[in-house]
C-alpha cells in the first residue's frame, strides 16, 4: 500500500513536472533593455510601452506565448551592457529595446557576443550599422528623417535655412546631412549647434534675426530644446515663413502641453491627431494600447511596438522551424519583409532598414494633420505661417 | 552687431539672475555649515514640480504654487538638515555622500510620481515678449529677475541686520564660541536650511516658469549653482549676485560671438580662472560681508 502511494506521487510529480515543461516550451523569452530612469527615462518609457502592448497582442493571436522580461539601463552605456548580459543569463532569446546610439552600440555589442539578435528604433547613429554586426537590426534611421524634412523643405522651395540643432550625436548626424542635402539642392544654409544644456536660445534665434535672415528655421533637437527655441522666437519674431522640426515635436502631447508655442510647426509624424489608425494592425494596436495606458499613443510606443512584433514574429517562425538555438531568430529577422505602422521593414545586409521614410505634420488649432507626403496628407499645409 | 551684443548682454543679465536664484540656497547653507547640500538642485526642482502640478491640475498661475511648494521644500530641506545633522565626525566630506545619495532619492521620487516627460508653464503671459526698446525678453525672466535681486537684499538684510542672521553668521565663524553666547547651533542650522529652502522654492517656480523641467535636471542645477557660489566666496551673498551675473553674461557673448556649443567651456575657464587669480572667490574671506 505504502508503495502504491508511493508510485502515484511519482507519476502525479512526474505528470506536474511533463505539463510544465510543454506549458514552458512554448513561452518565448525575450530581453528588454531600456532606459526607464536616468536622462533617458522618457523616451524609453515610451518604447517600453509600446513593446509590452506588442506582446499582448501577439500573445492573443499567436499559438506561441512570448515573455518579456525588462531591465532598466538607467541611460548609461555600462549599465545596459549588464543588462544584456543579466538578460542573457535568464534564457533570453533575443533583446530588444535600447535608446540613445552610445548606450546601444556596447549593448548590440555584447548581445552579438552571446548570439543574441537585437532589434531597436532607438538610435540613428550610421556607425550603428557600419560594425559588421550579423545579429544588429534598426527599423528607422537619420536618412528617413532627413528624407522628410528636406522633402518638405523642397516643396517649399526653401532658399535660406537656418539649421538649430543640438550637439548630441544623433541630432549632429542628422543635421550635418540636412545641410549637406540642402546645399546640394542651391539652398543658402547657416548652422548653429548648440549645448544640450542651454536653456536661454534668445542669442541664436538673434542671430538668425539679424544675421542670417533666412526664409525657414530647422530645429534638430528635443522637446525641452524645441520649447526653448519657440519660445525665443515668439519673443524676437524672426521674419520666417515656416518652422520645423523633427522627432518629439508633432505630437498630441506638445500640442496639449504648449498650445501658444506650437500653431504651424512643423515636425515628424506617422499620425495625425487625433490618430486615425486604418491598418487591422493599427487598429488591434491602437486599442491595446489605450487598454493599457489610458492615454493616445504616440510615436516611441509605435516604434516599439514595431520593432517588437517583427522580432516576436521572426522568433515565431523560427520557434516553428526547430532553429531558435540554431540563429534561427536573425536568419528570421533577415527574411522580414513587410508593411508596417511605419511603413514597409526590410533589413539590408548591414541590419538597416533602407525602406524607412518619416511623413511631416503641422500643428493646426491644436490638432496634427500630415502635410508630407502628399499621398500620405490628411489635410493642406497652412503655409506661410509660424506660432506668433 | 552692436544689437546682437547688447542683446547678449541683456539676456546674460537676466540668465545671471535665475543662477543668482538658484545658487542662493546653497550658498547659504554652505556659508554657514560648511555642508554642501549635493540636493539642492532637486529641492528646486521639486517646487517646479509642484508648480506644474498646480497650474496643470488646478488651472492656476504658477505664481499661486508658492505657499505649497515652500511648505513641501521646506519640510524636505529640513529632512535633509535632520539627516546631516546625525553625521558625528567629518561632517564635510560625508555630508556629500549623504546629500548625494538623498539627491538621488529625490530624483527618482520625482520620476515615479510625475513620470520623465518634460514640463513648462503654458500660461501665455509669462511666456509673451517684454520688450524694453531693443531688449527682448519674456515677462517671466523680468518678473523672476526683480524676486531674485529683492530676496539677494532680503537675504543679506537678513543676514546682517536680523538677531538670527548673526546667530547664523556666528555659528559660521566659531560654532563653540557661539554656543557660549547661548546660540542653540541646531536650530540656528535649522532655520539656515529652512531659509534655503524657501529660496530652493522661489528658483523652482522661476524656473518652471520660464525653462523646461524633467526628472533629470536636478544635477545640472546643483553644479550651476555650486561653480557660482564657489565663484562668489564661501558664504558671500553680494559675491553670489555678481558671479551669477558674470557667467551668465559670459555664457550668452559665446553664443553670440562664438558658439552655444562652447558655452559651458568659457563657463568653466571662467570659473577657473577667478579660483587661479583670486583663490578665495571674488568676494571671499577678507572682503566677505553676508
């Protein structure tokens, strides 16, 4: 008797133990490396947000069961280099995330050193793409922006610019190949960088009153930047036809926040707002994430949530084909070709995505219509026009 | 270019103030307990903070934030004295560690209660122009730049004319000494703390008024306002006003004459400087008057 209890808690121990593995077998594990404090906290929040909403809506549509499991970087290059590490220490099978070029350069670095595939949207440094990285993929880069904003600088027939841009290094690469672009196309182009810790622009919007006289203002920057050079313009009134921007700038949240500052500037967006999503994707995104958030979602979350699912949808394909030990998820990653809430995402050989263009939107009486494109614009550009 | 210097030189002069604003509190507390208050940038953060949350939430000017952000800073900036005061042998170096460490704190409080986007006042009359002939500037930096000059007088009155100005000024020079005089040292550093407190409020909602906060700020502050009152002399009210105002200026010629990127360097050679000609500050030891 005393052996048949002891033969049933074996099989009930052994059958526990059998449903555990096949429940676990199918959840894929993958790393999240982000800044969610430190300098960085809010746009790798944001991205953060936007790859949690990807995993809950492949988890409600795939047979495979992904897990994130998320360390903060704290925006420091060594810390998120642990943190891949840490990540690869508890069975990841890829990484994601990553903010800021020289936090993800170490990171992609270690995780090409562990095998591991690492996808992000967070940096647009070219020397990203440049180290012969297998395991390395971006969905955006500095050319779809430039691509943007000198396109709609072009339609604007723009003979004088005058590029403010911020001496980080993504913002220096960007307007570096702005003017390059610009100069190229016959346009008289002044630049002036400037300190990522200054606060008072007054001096240079001076400068570009007094000095430079050009028909359009070029902001390359941040959103503490742009509120600074808006403001000092709305203070000298410099007599230019238009303003532009790029990232963090034509979105609900600026539009709320400084309602006298942002009428007719222009900045990079995927969506007007209110966001009108026409994809099912768009749509199945849109309402997980305003589940989960309560709130609109905006560029970082779409991003995110981008980069997510090509990566969740390639470790699928591979989980399917027996390869995931085998570079299953980057010969995965290589063959993504798709359409996505950013546009069509096909890797190069170097893990950039050459198809990435942005769209520009304008602040109009508090809401943000697309204006560039033309076959991607909701509504007419109100040009000339600037927030004064 | 004569426009554009003059321009720089009137901007400079209003950006000194807001330093002047900022660095005060520090220099206080520095000029009478030798402690430098590593959490004084997010103490005025906070009462940014505070500031935002009024006007967003409520709907009001920042202005009307004041009497909450103080009774907030305060109570922290005495937290913060009650921690300092525990520390029993080499108050000076391990003050920093400590008020490092609850700088820290606070920055990460900051971050979990109102998140890392950035913030500004949107109220349009403090973002409007003031102009003054061929001076541009907001109505916010004027308005700030007037608090700051009248409680730099304030706070030097306070100091010189006011018994526990001197109590405080006592306790500076000769803690025992003091102590013979029946000062009570602990609530002569309290009341310091209280004091910087107050003005950590003041620079905060200058500061949410006419910059841009976000959770990480908090350090910036505290070098900006640390490289001025070193500039100054320890302890030198007078000195903190004229080396908030020479940075400033100093910052906004090299953006006009040279580069914005160049500016925390001329800071800096600046800063350096003074400390090489004139190791006491510019208002140090000897012709110390606050």
């Amino acid at each position: 008797m005393k052996n048949s209890y002891k033969n049933l808690g074996l099989v009930a121990l052994i059958a526990c133990a059998g449903s555990w593995s096949s429940l676990h077998a199918e959840e894929l594990l993958v790393g999240v490396e982000v800044p969610l404090t430190g300098t960085l906290a809010r746009v790798g929040g944001g991205m953060h947000e936007g790859i949690l909403v990807a995993a809950e809506v492949f988890n409600k549509t795939s047979k495979h069961k992904i897990k994130v499991i998320s360390i903060d970087d704290e925006s420091s290059p060594a810390k998120a280099v642990a943190a891949v590490e840490k990540l690869a220490s508890q069975g990841v099978l890829a990484i994601t995330g990553g903010y800021g070029s020289n936090n993800i350069a170490p990171a992609s670095d270690a995780a090409s050193k562990l095998g591991l595939a690492y996808v992000t949207s967070g940096g647009v440094d070219d020397s990203l793409v440049s180290s012969g990285h297998k395991n390395f993929f971006r969905i955006n880069n500095t050319a779809g922006y430039q691509k943007a904003m000198v396109g709609l600088l072009g339609d604007m027939k723009a003979k004088s610019v005058s590029i403010v841009y911020s001496s980080k290094e993504a913002t220096s690469s960007l307007a570096r190949e702005v003017q390059k672009t610009l100069t190229a196309q016959g346009a008289t182009v002044a630049s002036h960088e400037f300190d990522p810790a200054i606060t008072d622009f007054k001096p240079i919007i001076n400068k570009i009153k007094l000095q430079d006289k050009s028909e359009f203002i070029a902001m390359v920057g941040y959103e503490n930047d742009y509120v600074g050079i808006l403001r000092a313009a709305r203070v000298l009134k410099p007599n230019v036809k238009a303003i532009v921007g790029v990232w963090s700038l034509a979105t609900s949240k600026m539009a709320a926040d400084f309602p006298d500052l942002m009428p007719n500037v222009y900045g990079t967006a995927f969506l007007p707002y209110p966001a009108e999503f026409k994809s099912a994707d768009g749509k199945a995104f849109n309402d997980a994430y305003q589940k989960l958030y309560q709130k609109e979602p905006d560029y970082l979350g779409q991003f995110g949530y981008v980069q997510a699912t090509l990566l969740f949808e390639a470790m699928a394909r591979s989980a399917d084909k027996g390869t995931l030990k085998k570079n299953g998820v980057i010969d995965e990653l290589n063959k993504t070709d798709r359409q996505t809430l950013i546009g069509r995402v096909k890797f190069g050989a170097n893990g950039d995505n050459p198809f990435f263009s942005h769209r520009m939107g304008q602040h109009q009486n508090g809401k943000v219509v697309i204006v560039w494109p033309k076959e991607e614009a909701t509504g007419k550009a109100s040009f000339p026009g600037v927030p004064w | 270019m004569t426009e554009l210097i003059l321009q720089a030189l009137y901007s400079g002069l209003l950006q000194g103030g807001s330093y002047a604003l900022i660095a005060l509190g520090l220099a206080l507390v520095f000029g009478t307990m030798k402690v430098i208050n590593l959490a004084h940038g997010e103490l005025v953060l906070l009462a940014a903070y505070i500031a935002y949350s009024v006007e967003s939430g409520l709907g009001w000017s920042p202005l009307l934030a004041i009497p909450l952000a103080m009774l907030v800073v305060c109570s922290t900036s005495v937290m913060v004295y009650l921690a300092v005061s525990r520390i029993q042998k080499d108050r000076e170096i391990n003050s920093l560690i400590l008020t490092y460490g609850l700088g820290v704190m606070l920055t990460n409080l900051i971050l979990l209660v109102w998140k890392a986007d950035v913030h500004s006042t949107s109220s349009s009359w403090m973002q409007d122009a003031f102009v003054l002939g061929p001076f541009f500037s907001m109505n916010s930096e004027i308005l700030f730049f007037g608090v700051s000059v009248l409680l730099m007088g304030g706070l030097w009155w306070w100091l010189a004319r006011s018994w526990y100005g001197r109590a405080v000024r006592a306790v500076s020079s000769n803690r025992d000494a003091a102590k013979l005089m029946g000062i009570n040292p602990r609530s002569t550093e309290l009341v310091s703390f209280v004091v910087a407190g107050i003005l950590a409020t003041f620079a905060g909602v200058a500061l949410f008024s006419y910059g841009v906060i976000s959770p990480s700020y908090g350090g910036v502050l505290t070098i900006k306002a640390f490289v001025i009152t070193v500039l100054a002399g320890i302890g030198s009210i007078p000195g903190v006003l004229v080396g908030a105002l020479l940075l400033g200026v100093a910052e906004a010629l090299t953006v006009t004459l040279a580069s914005s990127a160049l500016q925390d360097l001329v800071g800096m050679g600046l800063f350096l400087l003074v400390l090489f000609v004139m190791p006491n500050g510019l208002f140090g030891a000897k012709r110390r008057r606050g």
